[in-house]
C-alpha cells in the first residue's frame, strides 16, 4: 500500500482523499466544526450551500458517514443523492472514469466509501469536482475531523501536551489518526500487534510531521504502554469492512488489545476511551466502557454532522466547486 499522495498542487478543484490534503486548513476546520456545533445547538443553520448537490456513492454499508453528509447538505442548504453501488452501473461494470465524467456535469461534489483505494483515486482522477474520501482500506479522514474535533472541544483547544493512545489494528482509521494527530501536534501512540502494524512509511511520514509540529509518534507493543500517560484511548473494530475471512485468526491476534476499564486505569487522570463506531462490544471495547461516564464516544459521533459541514463549506462552498460545463467546440 502506498502513501497518500495528496492533492496534486495544479488542481483546481479540491480533494480530500487523505487527511494530509486537509492538513493545513485542519485548525480551521475544528474550530469551524466547533463554533457550526453551537450554533446548530442554538436552533441557527446557515445555509451556504443554497442550490449545491452532493452524489454519495456507497460500496460497503454505513449509519453515521451516510446520515452525517446527507444530513450536513440538507441543513447547509444544499441537496445529497445516495447512490448504492449495488443499483448503480458501476456495479455492473461501468468504468469509474465514465461515472466520474457524468457525475461531474450533475453535482458539486461527490464522496465515496470504497472498498480500494485505488478506486478512490481514480474517480478523484476523472471528476472535476470535488472528491470526499468516505472511507476506503487506506483512509477514513472525515471521521478523524470529528475526532479531532472531540478532543478540541474536550482540551478546550489546546492538544500541546496532551496524549492520544489508540489500541488495535493498523487500519484505516489507526492511519488517518495517527497523520491528523501529527498535524495538529498531539503526542500519539499506538499499540498494534507486529503483524497488523501499518507500512513503515506511512508510521515515518507521521513521525517527520509530528517532529515539525513539535509532538511525537510511536508504536509500541502493549495497550499498557500505551495508556499510561495518555489522555484519551481510541480504539477500532479488531475485523473490518472487507476484512470478514480472516475474522477468525484476527480476532486470536487482538486478544488483549480490549479497551476496558483496567487499562483506563493505567492512563493519566480524567483520560476518556473513544471509538469511531460501529462498535464490537466484548471485542475491542467492553459495554462498561461504551455505557460508562469515561467515554467520549457519543459526542464523536454528532461531531461527525458538524464536521461533516465544515469539511464540505471547505471543498464545495468557499472552494466554489461547480458542475462542468460543456466544453466549448471548437470551429
Ligand atoms: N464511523 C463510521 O464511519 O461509521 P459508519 O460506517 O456507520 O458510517
Ligand atoms: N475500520 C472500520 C471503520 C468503520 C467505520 C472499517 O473499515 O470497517
């Protein structure tokens, strides 16, 4: 698997395929995410995407990432289109860059849960406008945005200082979080079995950022080690999407890597679990934990529509993405 290459730096419009695309705005964006949080808690929407239509391509099954940008269009004054990939031609064998090339003349901006990366790339490849990484195997950096958000919200601001564990597999989110958390300068460590471990270039990339942002990066063996003198624990399911065969062998792998109540006990005072949801509840996370008062897991959640809104009044409103045009023939 390769590094997220970002967006190339000729493009006109914006892509957030790997949260390191987002990297420089992301102070903005939790700040924005926090402050469109409070107003929406006041009863005020604002509607900057009036007349803007996001198209929602869905390759594998989701509640929050569905929901949240569905929801985040409709309240921001705009329009979302949900598109299965099970009804849709792609499905039947359509070339993404065909659908690229339609959905570019309909919509303002397109997001996509894919099964391959490589997938994700292609469609930002062909379409004029804006692609949104719903999650793929590689990725998932809207969900880190609400993360980020959470722990803004939480620490008042400030991550200078401040630990953040994560407990599991090297995943998708294990390597969007430990990217954001490198940006933003939060100390980041991660207890992942040697197996599961994610490339070493993306763990150097993430130390090299981290060293520039004055925090630190590391990966160590324990979930112990890992808790202790941390803030917060993350954690994520042991199998994910696409990820059913080996569900057996990974689960024996895992064993011992459980976010419970003993080891947040062995993490700074006041340290909360959170996890992206959904959750296996006995597996990587226990129901005392999920159902107790040391958890922020509900609040990441919400933050996903408010995140959700500040990532797309990024790419798609203040951007000005627009549908393509018909290009103009030539005499
Ligand atoms: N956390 C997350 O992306 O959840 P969904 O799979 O329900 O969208
Ligand atoms: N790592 C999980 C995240 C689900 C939101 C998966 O890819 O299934």
């Amino acid at each position: 698997m390769s590094l997220p290459a970002g967006a190339p730096a000729s493009a006109k419009k914006r892509d957030l395929i790997s949260i390191l695309d987002v990297a420089e705005d992301l102070p903005a964006l939790l700040k924005r995410a926090s402050g469109l949080r409070k107003l929406r808690h006041e009863g005020k929407l604002p509607r900057p995407l009036e007349g803007r239509s996001l198209a929602m391509i869905f390759e594998k099954p989701s509640t929050r990432t569905r929901s949240s940008f569905e929801l985040a269009m409709v309240e921001l004054g705009g329009h979302a289109v949900y598109l299965s990939t099970k009804d849709m031609q792609l499905g039947r064998g359509e070339t993404i860059a065909d659908t690229a090339r339609v959905l570019s003349r309909y919509y303002h901006a397109v997001c996509y849960r894919a099964f391959r990366w490589q997938d994700e790339e292609e469609l930002a490849k062909w379409a004029s406008i804006p692609v949104i990484n719903a999650l793929d195997d590689r990725e998932h950096p809207c969900q880190i945005v609400a993360d980020l958000q959470t722990l803004w919200d939480r620490w008042r601001g400030k991550f200078e200082g401040r630990q953040l564990a994560y407990i599991g597999d090297g995943n998708n989110v294990l390597r969007s979080l430990m990217l954001g958390s490198a940006v933003v300068g939060l100390n980041f460590v991660a207890a992942i079995p040697p197996a599961y471990r994610p490339e070493a270039a993306v763990v150097e990339k993430a130390k090299a950022l981290a060293q520039q942002h004055g925090s630190s990066v590391e990966i160590v063996d324990t979930p112990k080690a890992a808790a202790r003198g941390s803030d917060a624990i993350y954690t994520d399911v042991w199998v994910s999407m696409g990820d059913e065969a080996e569900a057996a062998q990974r689960k024996e792998a895992f064993h011992g890597f459980q976010v419970n109540e003993l080891l947040l006990g062995h993490a700074n005072e006041g340290a909360f679990a959170l996890h992206d949801l959904p959750a296996h509840r006995g597996e990587e996370i226990t129901d005392g934990v999920m159902d107790g008062e040391q958890q922020a897991i509900w609040d990441q959640a919400e933050n996903r529509l408010h995140a959700q809104k500040a990532i797309l009044e990024l790419l798609v409103a203040k951007a000005g993405a627009k549908p393509q045009a018909r290009a103009r023939r030539s005499k």
